[in-house]
C-alpha cells in the first residue's frame, strides 16, 4: 500500500469518529457525556488537520520525510471529569443511550488502534512505522479513558470508590 493511500485510509477513519462524536454530543442527554463527546470531536478535528499537514508534506516530498514532528494530543477526557467534578457536579444522571453511545465510543477506539497497528505493520518505511504506532497507541489512550468514563456512568459510586480511594469501615 503506499504511504498516501495510507494516510488517505487514516484520514477517512478520523473523519468518521469525528461525526460520530459530534452526532453524539447533540444526542446524549447526561452534559457529562455530551462534554465527552464534544472534546472527542474536536480532538478528531485537530488529528485530521495535523494528518492533512503531514500529507501535504508527504506529497510535495514524494516519501515519508526522515522526521515526522506531527504532534497529535492524546485523551484529554481526565480533563472533562476534573471541569465537572470542579463545579461540584459528583452526580450525572445517565440513561441507556448515553452508555450504549459510550460503548460504541470504546468499540471504535479498540478498533482504531487494531486499524493503525496494521498500517504500521503493512508499512516498509520506519518513519511510517513509527508514525501509525503511534496513533494506535493514541487510539489505546482514548479506549481507556472512554472506558473509565463508561465505568462512571454505570456505577458512579463504585468509580468514586476506586478513583478517591475511599476505605469501607464496618465500624
């Protein structure tokens, strides 16, 4: 496969998670989630204009260049619990909808990284390599902190539990 073909193949794929995203931040109900929804989307916004950057440099140069200095910005989700937990917003009332578009969130990360971790194999060049490794482990970071949030809104107590550390005394 060539490298812009490549890079085609993971725009497509930040393009699609992005307008799920923002349909997601219009539907959810909880604004915990639509405040999830809404970061992701401008996350997959800013990754699509790093990735048009890198493609434009990869066609003038005609081959992956001998550095690849695109920085991309990883899940920044933590940082949509801190603003709510901040405001003293402990609990968010969830429904279905919510955790089933959570889920698929999760899906479609898990499946991000299996699709840059095969770029990256499929690539010859190491740059490129290196390159789609790294947006996999991007996409890693992303499933787990969805994952987290996913916890939250099906059991806020026991998330509180094991993220304030809290201890049940019997006493």
């Amino acid at each position: 496969m060539s490298f812009m073909t490549a890079v085609d193949q993971a725009l497509g794929h930040e393009k699609a998670e992005m307008n799920f995203y923002l349909i997601e931040a219009l539907r959810a109900h909880n604004p915990m989630t639509r405040s999830i929804f809404d970061s992701l989307s401008k996350d997959e916004a800013e990754h699509m204009t790093r990735m048009m950057v890198l493609r434009d440099r990869l066609q003038d140069q005609g081959e992956w260049p001998d550095d690849v200095s695109v920085p991309i910005s990883d899940a920044n989700i933590n940082a949509v619990f801190a603003q709510w937990f901040k405001q003293g917003k402990t609990r968010m009332p969830s429904n279905t909808t919510d955790i089933q578009a959570l889920k698929k969130a999760v899906d479609f990360k898990a499946q991000g990284a299996k699709f840059y971790l095969r770029l990256s194999e499929a690539s010859e060049n190491p740059m490129e390599n290196s390159f789609f490794r790294l947006m996999a482990g991007i996409e890693r970071s992303y499933q787990l902190s969805l994952t987290d949030s996913l916890s939250y809104l099906e059991d806020p107590d026991e998330w509180m539990m094991q993220h304030e550390r809290r201890v049940l005394d019997g006493a």
